[in-house]
C-alpha cells in the first residue's frame, strides 16, 4: 500500500521535474544510467543491491535527487531477484547533509510542497520495503541524512562521524514521522534526550543508544554490510517481511492518513518570514564556515 501510493506520486513527480532514469540491465549486474548522482548496482548472484549516493558536495536531498533515489528504490522493489538493499555514499566523510537546504529557502511554492511530498515518499518507499535495507553510514548524518539512515533495517557506521536529528539545534521541530522513525529504531526515551536536545551523536555513541547496529572501520564497512547482509538473507523471507510489517504497518500508515496536512503545515511553515530570514541566516553560517 505504502509503495503503491508512493509510486503514484513518483510518477507525477518524475514527470514534472521532467528527468528520466533508468535501469539497465549490463550482463549480470543491474546500473543506473543518465546519472552521475546516483548508482545503483545489483549482483544477480546474490540479489544484494548497492544503492551509492554521489550529490556532491554534501549529499543534500533535493527534489530532483529523491526522485531519482525514489525511482530507483521502486525499480529495485519490483526486481523479483532483488533482495536486498545496502545505501552508502561515495562523497568522503559525508552519508548525507539531510535536506537541501536551499529547496526550502526563498522556494516557488509548488516546487516546496513537490519536495516535501517527494521526501515523505522517499521515506514511505524506504521504511516500507519489501527488501532488507542496510546503511553503511560512511560519513556525517545530520536530520534528514539519519531520517534515510533510522528508515533502514540495520546500521553499520564506521567511527569518527556524526548522526541525529538536530532540528531543535535550529529552532525548528523535527516532523511527528522523524521522531516515530527515531522512536521505532532507539525507544521513546532515548528519542526525547535526542530530539529535544538536537544531538547530534559520535558514532560510538550512537552504537551505545543502539541508533546504530554496528561500529567498523571505514575500510571495512562495505564488506561488512555485504556479510550482514548474507546473514539477513538466511532467514525464511516471508515471515521475516510479514514480521516487519507487522511491526512497521502502523508507523508508515500514521503518516499516509496525514500526509496532505503534514504537506500544507510543512509549506506553512517553511514560508513564514521569521523561518526564511533563519534559514537565510542558517545558509550564510554554513559558508562562513568554510572559509574559517
Ligand atoms: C535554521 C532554520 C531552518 C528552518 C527550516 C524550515 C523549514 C523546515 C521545516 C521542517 C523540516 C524539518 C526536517 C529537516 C530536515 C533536514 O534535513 S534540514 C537539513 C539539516 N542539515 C544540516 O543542518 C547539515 C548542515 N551541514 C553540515 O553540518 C555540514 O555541511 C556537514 C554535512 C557536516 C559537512 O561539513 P563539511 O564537510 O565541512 O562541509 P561544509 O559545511 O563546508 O559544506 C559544503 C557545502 O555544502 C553546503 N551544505 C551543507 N549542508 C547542506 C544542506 N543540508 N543543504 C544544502 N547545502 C548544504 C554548504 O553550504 C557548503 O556550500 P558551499 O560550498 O559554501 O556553497
């Protein structure tokens, strides 16, 4: 239900940001074509997927990447020797900065509710798959770059970065569907300290809250997302999915009965003055401290 719905929307979206992706299939690997942002591989061996996230500078989510992210899962979803799936980034030291935050700042308002719409299906398609999901977190993951990494069966981080949803640490609440992610992966407590406080967490850290399932090497981390994949893999596919969903149905369905009111109070809010002129002030910071 939750894919189907998503697909819909994908499509209108994927019609008016006016791009096209597909996958091909090259001998016995499945790749994106016709973009640099994204590749997506999969060993018809194994069934395991390697979904790579490459949106220099910092892997922001933009419109135009989720939907090129959405398109992908779904294609990976209908895949019927697909099983598996491992995000990762290929940007140094980076998993994803979270949400572009220039689509919300001065934004055309249709392309503000088309964004938010493309995220929410971003996080329906993820957080509901039928696939077993890892992210091998290579690098920082602030807010919506934790959202895509909570929205995954397992963590793998490799030590030295940061992970959490910071959005009280810029004056803003972090949407009811975040913080339930957060709550399903590390329990209501542990949700409140994070969310409340905006912390953003070490990886150790994380690993001691259970944000995160594992902690390993940086060199190490694609193996070891590969060999737990293999054990997920082992495990009688259907009650695995059915208890998944069973745990999951009710998160994801909280969201697509709101999803309308979570878009207009989303674009509501982002519009305000007071909002725009910290969000002006939020993206000049983020220069000024490049330049330091
Ligand atoms: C402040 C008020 C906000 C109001 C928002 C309004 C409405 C929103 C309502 C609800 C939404 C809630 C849900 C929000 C979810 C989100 O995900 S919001 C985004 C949160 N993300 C961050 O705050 C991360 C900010 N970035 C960083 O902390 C760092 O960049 C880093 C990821 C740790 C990487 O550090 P470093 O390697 O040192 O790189 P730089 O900081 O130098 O950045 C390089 C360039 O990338 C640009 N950039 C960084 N993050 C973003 C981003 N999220 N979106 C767009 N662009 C980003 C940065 O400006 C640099 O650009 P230039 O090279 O200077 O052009």
């Amino acid at each position: 239900m939750a894919a189907r719905m998503a697909f819909s929307r994908l499509t209108r979206s994927l019609c008016e940001v006016g791009r096209s992706r597909s996958l091909l299939l090259q001998s016995a690997r499945w790749v994106t074509s016709a973009s640099k942002t994204l590749t997506v591989t999969m060993d018809d061996k194994t069934g395991i997927a390697e979904m790579s996230l490459n949106r220099p500078p910092v892997n922001s989510l933009s419109l135009e990447f989720m939907t090129e992210i959405n398109i992908a899962l779904e294609k990976l979803e209908h895949e019927k020797f697909c099983r598996g799936v491992i995000i990762t980034s290929a940007i140094p030291k980076i998993f994803s900065a979270g949400l572009d935050i220039l689509e919300m700042y001065q934004p055309k308002p249709e392309r503000l509710s088309e964004f938010w719409k493309t995220l929410q299906d971003m996080w329906l398609l993820l957080f509901g798959s039928r696939l077993t999901t890892i992210a091998a977190i290579n690098g920082h993951s602030p807010a919506g770059g934790a959202l895509v990494a909570m929205s995954c069966d397992y963590r793998i981080m490799a030590p030295g970065f940061n992970i959490g949803l910071n959005e009280t640490q810029l004056g803003i609440v972090p949407p009811f569907w975040f913080i339930d992610t957060m709550m399903h992966t590390i329990g209501s407590r542990q949700t409140e300290l994070c969310c409340q406080k905006g912390l953003m967490l070490s990886t150790e850290e994380a690993a001691r809250i259970g944000l995160v399932d594992k902690v390993v090497p940086l060199d190490q981390i694609a193996s070891e997302a590969k060999a737990e994949m293999q054990s997920w893999l082992k495990i009688p596919v259907a009650a695995k999915l059915i208890t998944k969903q069973t745990i999951r149905a009710p998160i994801l369905e909280k969201l697509q009965t709101r999803q309308e009111a979570d878009v207009q109070n989303f674009c509501n809010f982002a519009m305000k003055d007071s909002v725009q002129k910290s969000l002006g002030m939020y993206l000049e910071n983020l220069k000024k401290k490049q330049k330091e």
